[in-house]
C-alpha cells in the first residue's frame, strides 16, 4: 500500500496531502544463513534495492513530493550521486511536475543516470563534485522557488524513518547491531531517530548499535576531517560534507556504535561475496556494510551471535560496470555440443 498508506497515521500527513504512492517500502529483510555463520552472528539484510526505482531514496522522497504538491510546488529540483535523482525523477513523474537534477559529471552510475533520463528529468551535469552541485540546486531552488527533495527536506527523514520500523515490525524487536552505509548520512540519522520512535512507543525494549560505513576515500565522519576531494568505486556515497553529519555522529554517539572505513577493493570483494554466497546483488555502496562485518569480524569486534541488521541500500543492476569490473567473464563457445561438454567439464 506505499509508505503512505502504511505508515501515513504516523507522518506529518493530513487530508490536504495528495496521496502520493508507488507502491515503495515493505522491502524483504532476507535472512542471509550462509555469511552470517561465517561471521558468527544472526544476519539480516534489508533490501532496498526493491524498491520502486532501486533504491532506499523512494521512502522519503514520497513524502517530500507529496508536501511539495501540498504546498503547491511547480517542480522540483536535487542534486545527486546518482539515486536521489533517479527517485525524485520517478515520483515527479509518476505526479506529473517537472523536476531539474544537478549531478556531478562522469560520476553517477550508468543505471541511475539511464533513469533519470528515461523517466523525463532535466539532467544537468556539473563540472564539480556531488557538495558542489548540491550547494548549486540550494541556491537554484531558493531563487527559483522550486521544491527542494534532497535529504535538506525534513520530510525525506523523517519519512526514511519508515525502515527502523519495518524491520522493528518483521523481527518483533531492534537488531543488537545496524549496520549502514553513510554518504550525506541521511539515512544512518533516520533510522536512529526511528528506532527510538518504536522505543518510545512501547514496541521495542531495547535500541541498536548504529555502525556507519565509509569508504576510506570519502569518510568525513569516519576520520573527523573534512574530505575535499572524494573519492570511490562507490560513487553513491562519494560525499565529502554530509549535510546531516551532527544527527548522524549523535546517532552513532548515543546509541555505542562506531563509525569504520573500508576499502574500495574490500567494497568490491564484499559485493561479489553477498552475490556469490546469499544471491543478493547491491550495488557498491550498499555492500559496505558487508565490508565493514568482515573487517569488524577479523578484528574479533563482532559479538558472537548478535543479531544484525545491514541496509543494503541500492540495487547491483544500477552500476552494472562496478560489477562487470570483477564479474568475470562468460565462456564463449561455438554451437556444438562438443564446445558445450569442454566448457561445463
Ligand atoms: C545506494 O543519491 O546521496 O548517508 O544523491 O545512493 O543518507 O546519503 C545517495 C546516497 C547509501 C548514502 N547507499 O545515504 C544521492 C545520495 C546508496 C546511496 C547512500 C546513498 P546517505
């Protein structure tokens, strides 16, 4: 029924909210038996590649549109590493406004640009980094009234908060562990905030370890310095200045996680390990989560038995050349069966 409809009597939604809705949330939240038992704990991922345009992105951009229209937006406007603008181009769209998106040029994934495309967005690409581009889509938005559904819109939040609750809902309690990739760390501060939402509602007893995972080119917050010149293989979370960096160090302040890093070539390995051994397919950023639970597991850092919880945030069929970098190749044979028995042999 959409985020929406399931969740709307708990957003700042009223009668006047149009209800927008594709169908986004209720994602599966996969048991993965295999790796967890090589990591020593109960693992769960949530998959937010299922989501109606492959990302995590369409849980709060459904609010963010619908209040634009509510307060009678003509377009929209983001800047974006690539899944921002393929969601705010699906739902303007799906309710037919205009929407204008800012991406750093030659750094978004071909899937996601391929949407923003196809889905009718004015894509505008800009000779500078993702906080460049974002600081130009502020100053556009201001001066030409538009809507602006980038995370800087509280709505897109507080509506992402609808994960935690999911999950709080499929497993009847909080994970030990959450563990979440963190680029303009958005959505590491909405799942804090709706985990202790289920908390003070009375439906949980007990609230997660919020683990937040950079890159180790791109991890502002990891290392408490500033990153000018980001830089990874996952181009999502390539964000030197996260907008929500305070919310995100509270959440991860108060509830006794940790940040960690990992590397690209760690990225890439975890990718192909979630593809090869759960039969889940994310794309880069998404699998440093699983990066950070093996490096945190080498380290003899992960409670034996935990339960844990990682949001895999974007689908693998979004950047199709990161996994083709290390996917191998297929056998090529003629059409004979003799070809066929050489190569399966
Ligand atoms: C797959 O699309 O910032 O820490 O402009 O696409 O809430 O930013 C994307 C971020 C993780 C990081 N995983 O989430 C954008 C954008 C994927 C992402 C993140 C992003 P935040």
């Amino acid at each position: 029924m959409g985020v929406l409809g399931r969740f709307g009597k708990y957003l700042p939604i009223s009668e006047h909210t149009p209800c927008v809705n594709l169908e986004e949330g209720s994602t599966p939240l996969v048991r993965l038996g295999r790796i967890g038992e090589e990591l020593g704990v109960e693992l769960w991922a949530k998959l937010e590649g299922c989501n109606p345009s492959g990302s995590f992105k369409d849980r709060g951009m459904v609010l963010a549109v619908a209040k634009a229209l509510e307060d009678g937006a003509r377009a929209l406007v983001c800047a974006s590493t690539g899944n921002t603008s393929a969601s705010a181009a699906a739902y303007a769209a799906h309710v037919g406004v205009p929407c204008y998106v800012l991406l750093p040029s030659g750094k978004v994934a071909l899937g996601k640009l391929a949407q923003a495309l196809i889905y009718g967005a004015k894509v505008i690409s800009v000779d500078g980094s993702f906080d460049r581009a974002l600081e130009m889509a502020r100053e556009a938005s201001a001066a030409r009234g538009l809507a602006m559904v980038n995370s800087v819109n509280p709505y897109r939040i507080i509506s992402q908060k609808t994960g935690a609750w999911e999950i709080c809902e499929s497993l009847g309690r909080a994970p030990d562990l959450h563990v979440i990739p963190v680029g303009n760390a958005g959505n590491i501060s909405a799942y804090w905030a709706g985990y202790k939402d289920f908390k003070s509602w009375g439906r949980i007893s007990s609230l997660p370890k919020m683990i937040g995972i950079q890159a180790e080119g791109a991890a502002p917050l990891a290392t408490g310095r500033p990153c000018p010149n980001p830089e990874t293989v996952a181009t999502a979370i390539r964000i030197g200045n996260p907008v929500s960096a305070k919310t995100a160090l509270e959440a991860v302040a108060e509830s006794g996680g940790q940040f960690e890093t990992v590397t690209d070539d760690e990225i890439l390995s975890a990718q192909k390990m979630l593809a090869s051994r759960a039969g889940v397919f994310a794309e880069p950023a998404s699998c440093t989560t699983i990066a950070g639970l093996v490096k945190l597991s080498r380290a003899g850092k992960l409670p034996k038995g935990a339960s844990v919880a990682v949001i895999l945030t974007g689908s693998g069929l979004k950047d199709p050349d990161a996994a083709m970098s290390q996917a191998g190749r297929p056998a090529e044979i003629g059409s004979s069966m003799e070809e066929l028995m050489e190569a399966m042999s």
